[in-house]
C-alpha cells in the first residue's frame, strides 16, 4: 500500500468511529483513555504556555486541560475532518482544531512547548516525518510526549505479520508497531534527547524527549 491509502484508510476508519469516540460504545477505542493520564503527568512536569496534541481525534486529552487551564492555548490536529468537526463543536475558547497532515504540520518553526501524540503514531505511513516535524515545530527545549504500541521482538513481529493486514482487511488504518529500539533510533535521528522511553503493561511505549 502507498502512503496515501494508508491515510485515506485512516480517514474512513475514524470518520466512522468519530460519532462514538468518547462514548461507553467506543469499542477498542476505549483503551486509549487510559494513556491519557501518564500522558499529561509527563507535560506537567514542565511549565508551558502552547501545546500540540498530533492525532487529537475529537480532542478529549484538549478538553480536559483547556478547562484545568484556562489561560493555556491548546491545538488539535487531526487527519479526519470528522474527528474535528467534533472537537470544535465543544466551543473550548482557548483551544484550536485543525484538519492536517501528521508528517507536514501546517505550523511555524518553534511555535509549541510541547508536542502530544497518543496511539497515533502506528497510523503514520513515514514516522519519522512525523518526529522530524515535531521536533521543528517544539521550542529549544521543549518536549515531545507520545505513547503507542509496542512489545517484544516476537509479539511485534506477530501483530506486524497478522493483525495490522488483518486490521487493514477490515478497514482500519493501522500501518505498522515499532520495538523499542526502533522507537530511540527514530526519535534520535529526529535530533531528539530521550529522557524517558520505557515499555509499560498494556503494550505501550512511553516516550519522553526533549529537542
């Protein structure tokens, strides 16, 4: 598969899962709540004014810091106008929800803070795009926060070989999981300083690294 259909995959998957997203009949969507909280754990370690959250779907992780803080200015990009048509329909004043491209974010140099991407990241066709551009868009200084899928050698190359074709069968975007190795030699390469990349229960990878 191209790049190419590997978004627009992606596109009709959350199109259709938009609607559902943040409710009780998320499905395997539901799961991803649970990165929210070491997620924003990580960004408040550091003080920040912007925030970028890469892979926002309807911009639940925005809502809930836009309302803890108020004088913050948050934004949202995602490759589904669905997924952000439903973010902005919550009206969060301090916040912005863009339609764009992870691999070519449509921001200035040195305009964030921080950078947030939670189980996105294995939609992305080049994620090394994606890291380049992160790291462009950050701050000197500023942090990029991203957690995804990964596991050892084995289980990986079993969710590689068989469930991603699978999932792609059935219409899901997914492209491929990373081993952690191949996580410090992507964000490395991206000019990046790991401070933190460990391997936690639920087959994620957690990522801190500062530009």
């Amino acid at each position: 598969m191209t790049p190419e259909q590997y978004k627009r995959l992606s596109i009709r998957e959350f199109t259709k899962a938009a609607k559902a997203y943040e409710t009780d009949h998320a499905g395997i969507y539901e799961m991803c709540r649970d990165d929210y909280p070491p997620m924003l754990a990580e960004l408040e370690t550091d003080p920040f004014d912007n925030v970028l959250d890469v892979g926002c779907g309807t911009g639940p992780v925005i809502e809930l810091l836009a309302k803890k803080y108020p004088e913050k200015h948050f934004v949202g990009l995602d490759i589904t106008p669905a997924m952000i048509e439903a973010a902005r329909s919550k009206g969060l004043s301090n916040a912005e929800f863009v339609v764009g491209d992870a691999e070519s974010l449509p921001f200035g140099d040195e305009g964030f803070d921080a950078v947030l991407c939670s189980n996105s990241f294995h939609h992305y066709p080049n994620p090394g795009a994606f890291l380049r551009e992160a790291h462009r868009v950050l701050r000197p200084g500023g942090k990029l926060i991203l957690r995804d899928y990964t596991s050892n050698d084995v289980v990986v190359w079993l969710m590689n070989t068989f469930e991603m074709p699978l999932a792609r069968l059935v219409g899901h975007g997914d492209v491929r999981i990373l081993k952690m190795g191949e996580y410090r030699e992507l964000v490395e390469a991206a000019g990046f300083a790991i401070e933190k990349l460990v391997a936690q229960k639920g087959f994620r990878a957690h990522l801190v690294a500062r530009k």
